[in-house]
C-alpha cells in the first residue's frame, strides 16, 4: 500500500507540474499578445518608427520588431528605458513591473551625509540610521558587475549569439522526473508515463528552470542541442542577476577537467574559476563558500566512465551542503542512464530527437535541393537516426551538395555514415579558407592531435597558456623528458652567464686592464684584503669568492617555494658532502694543474691549488645545506639524473659559463691567451660543481622539481599593506638566516685564506665577507618575502581576458614589474652593505666606490633573478615548448593566428581566451581520423608574433 501510495504521490506531482508548464505558457503568451499590441498602438501614436524606438532604446530594429510580432519578450534590463522613451509605465505597456533598483554610490553619500547633518543638529537619528543600514546592502558590488560582464561576454555575445545566427529549431521536451534522486520519489524506480511527461510546443527552458525550484538535470542525445539550451538558460539567469543582487552569478563550468584531479566539487569550482575566469582564488573561495555562484555544469558525459559515478557522489555531496542553491546539469542520456548512481536534483527533463516531420518541414523550407533527401527518409530509418537532432541536420544541409547520398546510405552504421558528413563537412569549410597560410594537411593534423590531447587530458576548452610538457610524446627526439633538461640547461646556464659575467671583470695578478670597478685602478683598492686566498684569487678576484657563495645562497633563498628544516641525520650528510667535495677538489685541481701548465702561467701550482680548495669547500658548503634542509613536504627521494644525462647537461652549462667568461674577458682588453685559460678552467670548474649537483640527491629539489609544470601567474594586483605584513611575519625567519650565512660565511672563507695567511687574518678577512654574504641573502629573503605577500587575490580586475595567452602576459607583466620595483630596492641595499663593511669594519678608503659599483651590480643582478622567480621562468618554459610542438609537426609557432583562423571558419568557437570545438561530435571526429605523421610548419620559422 505505501509503494502504491508513494506511485500516486509522484503521478500527482507530475501532472502538478504540466499543469504550472501550461499555466505559465499560457500567461506568457497572453502578456506578449497586449505587449505587442500596446508597442505598436503607443509608437504609432507618437510618430516612431521601429528603427528609431531601436535606436532610442539601445537595442537593434530587429529586436523591437520581434517584440511587436510576440516572437520576443521585453528584457527586463530595457523595461526601465521603454518606459522612459514611450512615457509609460511599464504596467500601461503591458510589462511586468520593474524591482526596486539599488540607489546609485552618489546618492548613498548624499543620504550619508544627511545623516551627519541630522545628528549635528539634533534631529531623530534612529530612523535614518535605519535606512542607511538597509541601503548599505545594495551598494554596487565591483566584483559581481565585472563577473558578470565576464561570464556574458565569454558565452552569450561571444559564443550564443554567432550560434543564434542559425536558424534555431523548436525541440520538443519531456519530464523525466524518474531520473533524478529525489526524496519525493519515495525510492520506487517507476517508468515515465509519456502522456503526462510531455511539455507544450514552445515551453522555454527557463519556465522549465523556474517550475522545478531552480534544479535540473538536462538529458539529450548526441548533438540534440543540450549545450545551447544550457547558454539560453544562462543567458536568461545573467540578465535576472544583473538587476537583483541577491541572484547568485550564474557561471558555465565543464565537468570534463574534473576528473584530473578528482576533488570536492567546491575545490573544483574554485580551481575551474581561477584557470578558466581568472577570478583570484581568494576571491573564487569567498564566492563558492557564500553561495555566490550559480553552477551551469555541462559534460557530464565528458568525464571518463570509471570516475563519472564519483563525479556525481561529488556533486550530490556538494547538494547537501549547498543545498539550496540553484544548479543545472546536462549530460547525454545514453551515458547518464548507465550510472549506478543519480542526482539528487528536482527534476530532469529531456531534449527529443527530431521527429520525422519536423525533418521534413525543415528540409522543405531549405528548396528543392532537398528533395532527394527527404525522399531517402521516408524510407531509411537510419538515415532519419542519424540526422534527428539538429547539428547533424544542420550539418547535412549544409555539405548536402558535395557528398553523394549514395555514398552515405553505402554504410550501415550511424557511426560511419556520420564521419562521412563530417568529412565532407571539414573539407567543404577549409576549401573556402581565404588564407593559404597552412594547407589542409596541416589543418587536418594539428586540430587531429588537438582533439586527442584534449580527451586525453579531459579538457573541453583549449587555452594556450594551460600548454604543459605532458603533451608530449614519452619517447624520442621532442619527448618530456628532453624538455625537461633544456629548461635545466637553461636554468643553470642563465646562472653561469650572471656568475661568470661579473668573475670576468674582476683583476688579479699579472694584469693589463684595471678591471672592476672600471673608473679606477683596481689592483691596490682592497688595501691589505688585496692579498686573498693567493694565487688566482688575488686583487679584487678575491671578491669572487664572496660573489659566488653569495649568490649560490641567493637562489637557494629565492627559487625554493617551500619550508625547509633541519633532517635529523646530520652525520651521514656532512660525511656524504665530505666525500664529494674531495672528488670535486681533486678534478678541479687536477683540471686546472694541467691546464695552467700548458699555458704556462707563472706560479700555476699555487693557482690549481686555491682554485680546487675554493670549489671543494664551496661544494662541501652547499651540498651539506641541500643535505641538511629538507623539504619538509618531500616523501619520497627524488631520482638523481643518470649519468649520461648529467654528464651532457653539465657539458652545456661549462661551454656556455666558458664562452660567456673569454667573451667579456677579452671585451675588455686582456690577452686572449689567459682569457682562454681562465675561461677553461672555469668552465671546467662550472661544468663539475652541475654534474654533482644533478647527480646528488635533492640537488635539483631546491631549485627545480622532477615534473616541470608551467604555472602562469595568477591575476592578481598589488597591494602595499599585505607586503608589510608579509614583512613583519618573515623578520624572525630572516634574522636566523642572516646569523647562519654571516656565521657559515665567516667560517668557509675566513678558513681558506687563514691556511694563506695565518688565522689573525682569516678571522678578519672572513668576517667582512660573512656580514656581507649574510645580510645580502637576508635581504633576498625578505623581498621574496614581499614579493610574494605583495600580490593581492580578493579584487577582480576589470579586464574581460578575451585575448588567448592572456596568462604568459600577464607573468611578464608581473615578472617586470616585480623586478623593475624590487631590482633596484636590492641593489641599493646591498650596495650600502657593501660599503659599510668594507669601510668601516675593512677600514678601506674605497669602501664607497665599492658601494656605489656593488649597488649597480646587485641592481641587474636582483633584476634578473626577480624576474625568472615571478614569471619569467613561465613565459620561457611556454615558447620552449611551443618550439618543442613546432618541431614535432603538431603546432605552428605561431599557435594563436592559427587557431583563430580555424575558429573564423566554425571548427573551432572562441570563448573568451581559449577554444573550443564546434561540438563534441566534431571533436571525436577528430580523434577518429588518422594522421600521416607531422605537419611540418615549414612556412612558420619566419613568423614575428608569437603571443
């Protein structure tokens, strides 16, 4: 009886519900006959004709001229000004009436300062107070507005309208209410009786919306319109949050990415509006946690089949506790009906397939073109499967005269008789291309790997910017993993240019030019510190010593994004740095032995030996802090790079330090001859300290990780305050490094020049460079400290993002800017760091001309460094593997033109910054075909743009 009770309950509320479909219906059809009427009778009177009551209004003649045959509602956005042109109101016009609208930010103040007024001079405060309070509520939200024109820009003037150029075929739809979990149901699994489930010819979508308490699951066949349904609805709920702010801001998500990650619906929202709508994820987390946000989830059916029944766990975890929220889902019907498990939604309804006779009116309206197809229908009932919904048939009608019926009624299956129209159909639209830039071929296998790539990596859109390193192939020439060592090479080899670029103007013995600072003899200015380690580093290339330390501490600091504390196995990480460290000092003092001998320079034994105690102990020095600091977030060991991989990387970054370092040698007027055996040596030198550093464990953690990702920069913008605070909550980490570098500092160099010159020497010499090399790595701390505090995520800017690649512009804006403020801040600091020790605690009379060179030296040196560490590092891994994808014959350089001359042609549709294929039908086409290798964009090398 309760199961009987429970079917009756659910018939009821069915039939309920046709009834409101209708009720509704007939309303609307009712107030739209009086609005026409009324339009009509009211223009004519006062002398308008359509196109200048268009023009008045703000809306094309088009427009009024649908609202005067009923075709068309009156928005509600121009119901205000309607009103105002025809001088009605909008119940004489026959228009619902207007909401109340949110007072202006002018008239909030002039309220407000009334208010002031009325205290001054005594009059009653509590009522206006009041008033106050509740007007505050509706002052403008800058956020909303520009979300909104985001969302409306991106979907409805950017992808709706163009689609709504073509003539838009009624569907029919059907309840299915059966579909969904919902708890009126009473858990019975009851077939759908179709006599109550079907709506009246003509019901919106939005009625549809409304009817069911704003939750529904849209179903619908392949191609059967579900994706443009889903944007008029948008469209309809976009225009009611523009005037009511307490409308949530309907927002158009694809469900494909979500299972890439696979988290909570809510984080999911949050990552998919800072990627796809470039809303700050503060901003983002604010807005999903407030209910702010009205999800439009379409492709359901684009999530894999093992994790689609998680997805909609996820989401039905997300109903309970958003529960009453508004939200819609679409999703293939076939697909949705092999899940285990249902939405919990309010109901569902269904997009049908085109009726027979709904083909054939459309065909007759096409000429008698058509007449062999619709003779072909009456009697294949194939063929009427597979152009039932209306982008096959729209589709067919279209390559009608270039593919032969015969041709297409030859194959049995939906499936083949399809890529056969969809093949002429790519055919027939890229032979009317205007541009011969790129060939069909070219064409053809670009949007093919496209299409793979993006199933593969479950995206529905394609922006550029979101390009990563696992688009490519695991083997061969152009694989991950030689992206990978040509982002390390660069990386290093940009550090050896920086390093070897300041050692090569720094003088030593037997000398012609003065060398650093350049505007003064050089050889006598560091007075009694001139004597340094002896043998190569003498004169100022003693200050090598402290600029290679310095700045090796200095990326350790800026390019590590993590915390780090001290590992407990402190034996077995300083007897493993010992250990390498000998074998360092034994080849660079055996390398440079040989190579000072051969070019016989003067005291060529003292030369090798300090150069191969330096780097040994350096390297003992940095590879006990790479040992000892741990990432607290690191599991597991990282791999070391094989040794023929290290082995060529470090090869790489010598010859590149050794011909930066012969290059600005010789530059300035040295001999080549010492130029090539210095530029040896330290290259050799360069090319060993990589090869250990790629080799030990956790070399490259600090620096770089296993799997390179490209991450662009957020959009963001900068705010003062949170630097300061960012500032004030760093000052203790930054005071304990300051004390280890000056301590560590003072003792490594202090240690090696007393072995020279005796420990009274050492102890002084050391402790001017430890407090250097301290406070300078201090201060590299802090203003990456700022750096990253400074970047605000809580205001959305005003910028609509239509332009692809917008995220690698925005990492050069913000890689510059960062640099551009920040560079100098560094350089002027360390420049007075470097004059107070080596005036006042050297006791050197060119303590401030060493100030003033050091400042300008820091200055381009922070630049650089600032500027690969907040983005720059991005742009140049991005056009890396753009180059990487133009060799492999996938991708022209220039990616974007050839996208948007793809997307001028319907294959492609432009959504804001990224693409997306015409339908999902026509991207599994493209997986379906193959390929006959690469594309060779040979004509592409030449190409200027590349943004």
């Amino acid at each position: 009886m309760e199961d009987i009770e429970n079917l009756f309950i659910g018939i009821c509320i069915v039939e309920t519900s046709v009834e409101v479909y209708n009720m509704s219906k007939e309303r609307d059809i009712q107030r739209s006959q009086e609005t026409k009427d009324i339009l009509r009778r009211i223009r004519t009177v006062q002398g308008l004709t359509q196109g200048r009551l268009a023009e008045l209004v703000g809306v094309e003649e088009q427009t009024v001229r649908r609202w005067e045959q009923g075709k068309r509602t009156v928005s509600i956005k121009y119901i205000a000004r309607l009103s105002e042109v025809l001088g009605e109101t909008p119940e004489a016009l026959g228009l619902l009436p207007l909401q109340p609208v949110p007072p202006s930010v002018t008239e909030v103040k002039k309220r407000n300062q009334g208010e002031k007024r009325g205290d001054e001079d005594g009059s009653e405060r509590q009522e206006t107070v009041h008033v106050d309070n509740r007007e505050q509520l509706f002052l403008p939200d800058e956020n909303r507005r520009r979300m909104l024109n985001r969302v409306k820009s991106r979907w409805i003037t950017g992808l709706l309208d163009r689609v709504a150029t073509f003539p838009l075929i009624t569907l029919r739809l059907r309840m299915r209410p059966w579909d969904v979990a919902n708890l009126w149901h009473g858990g019975i699994e009851v077939p759908p009786l179709s006599s109550h489930l079907s709506l009246p010819d003509g019901t919106t979508m939005i009625q549809v919306y409304d009817s069911v308490g704003s939750e529904l699951l849209m179903l619908g066949g392949p191609g059967a319109g579900k994706t443009t349904q889903l944007l008029i609805l948008a469209r309809e709920l976009i225009e009611r949050a523009v005037v009511d702010v307490k409308q949530p801001i309907p927002v158009m998500f694809n469900l494909a990415s979500w299972s890439q990650k696979k988290l909570p619906l809510s984080q999911w929202l949050i990552n998919e509006l800072n990627a796809k709508y470039q809303v700050p994820l503060k901003l983002a987390q604010m807005w999903v946690e407030q209910d702010d946000i009205l999800p439009l989830l379409d492709g359901l059916d684009e999530v894999p089949d093992r994790v689609r029944d998680e997805c909609v766990i996820s989401i039905n975890t997300y109903r309970q506790q958003h529960g009453l929220l508004p939200m819609v889902v679409c999703c293939r019907s076939e697909d949705y009906m092999q899940l285990s498990t249902k939405l919990v939604l309010g109901d569902a309804v269904v997009l049908e397939a085109l009726s027979s006779e709904q083909i054939d009116a459309y065909l007759l309206t096409q000429g008698e073109v058509f007449a062999a197809l619709r003779a072909a229908l009456q009697h294949d009932s194939l063929l009427i499967e597979m152009i039932s919904n209306p982008l096959m048939l729209s589709v067919m009608t279209q390559v009608y005269r270039n593919v032969s019926l015969d041709e297409v009624l030859a194959v049995e299956t939906v499936e083949e008789r399809r890529h056969i129209v969809f093949e002429h159909y790519v055919q027939r639209v890229l032979s009317r291309r205007r541009s011969g830039r790129y060939t069909t071929d070219q064409v053809k296998t670009s949007l093919s790997w496209l299409a793979r790539q993006m199933r593969e990596h479950n995206q529905s859109e394609f922006y550029v910017e979101t390009l990563q390193p696992d688009w490519l192939p695991v083997d061969g020439p152009f694989s991950r993993g030689r992206f990978r060592d040509t982002i390390i090479r660069f990386f290093f080899s940009f550090q050896g240019t920086l390093a070897c670029g300041f050692i090569s103007c720094l003088r030593g013995p037997g000398v012609l030019t003065p060398g650093f600072p350049f505007f003064l003899d050089s050889r006598g200015m560091l007075g009694w510190m001139t004597s340094g380690l002896g043998g190569i580093f003498q004169g100022t290339a003693s200050l090598s010593l402290m600029w290679i330390v310095l700045t090796s501490l200095i990326i350790i600091s800026v390019f590590s994004n993590q915390r780090f504390h001290l590992t407990l196995k402190i034996g077995k990480a300083l007897w493993t740095a010992f250990c390498i460290s000998l074998l360092v000092f034994a080849l660079v003092g055996g390398i440079a032995w040989i190579v000072f001998r051969v070019s016989q320079t003067e005291q060529f034994q003292g030369q090798a030996i300090s150069l191969a105690l330096f780097c040994g102990l350096l390297f003992f020095y940095l590879t006990s802090i790479m040992f000892l600091l741990r990432s607290v977030s690191s599991q597991s060991e990282r791999p070391a790079d094989s040794i023929p991989m290290a082995c060529a990387n470090s090869v790489v970054c010598a010859l590149v330090s050794f011909v930066t370092f012969v290059i600005a040698y010789k530059a300035q007027g040295e001999l080549l001859a010492p130029a090539l055996s210095y530029g040896c040596v330290i290259g050799l030198s360069v090319g060993v300290f990589d090869f250990f550093l790629m080799r030990i464990k956790y070399g490259l953690e600090l620096i770089h990780p296993e799997q390179v990702t490209i991450t662009p920069a957020e959009v963001v913008h900068w705010k003062w305050g949170m630097m300061y605070q960012g500032l004030w909550k760093s000052v203790g980490n930054s005071f304990f490094l300051i004390l280890f570098c000056i301590g560590s500092g003072w003792i490594l160099i202090g240690g090696m020049s007393s072995l020279f010159h005796g420990w009274r020497y050492g102890l002084r010499f050391g402790f001017i460079y430890g407090v250097i090399i301290g406070l300078i790595v201090g201060l590299a701390h802090m203003l990456t400290i700022m750096i990253r505090s400074g970047w605000s995520s809580d205001i959305l800017l005003d910028r609509r993002h239509l332009r692809p690649n917008v995220g690698i512009t925005l990492s050069g804006q913000n890689a510059l800017l960062s640099a551009v403020i920040f560079g100098p801040i560094g350089g002027i600091v360390s420049g007075l760091v470097c004059g107070v020790s080596f005036g006042f605690i050297g006791e050197l009379n060119s303590g401030g001309i060493l100030g003033i060179a050091f400042g300008v030296v820091f200055s381009i040196y922070f630049f650089c460094e600032f500027w690969l560490v907040c983005g720059g590092i991005a742009m140049i891994e991005h056009y890396i593997l753009r180059w990487y994808l133009w060799r492999l014959g996938v991708l022209p350089l220039n990616v974007v033109h050839f996208l948007d001359d793809i997307a001028e042609h319907i294959l492609l549709q432009k959504v804001g910054g990224g693409y997306i294929f015409m339908h999902r039908l026509l991207l599994e086409y493209f997986v379906g075909i193959p390929t006959a290798g690469n594309a060779h964009f040979d004509n592409q090398v030449d190409e200027t743009s590349l943004m």
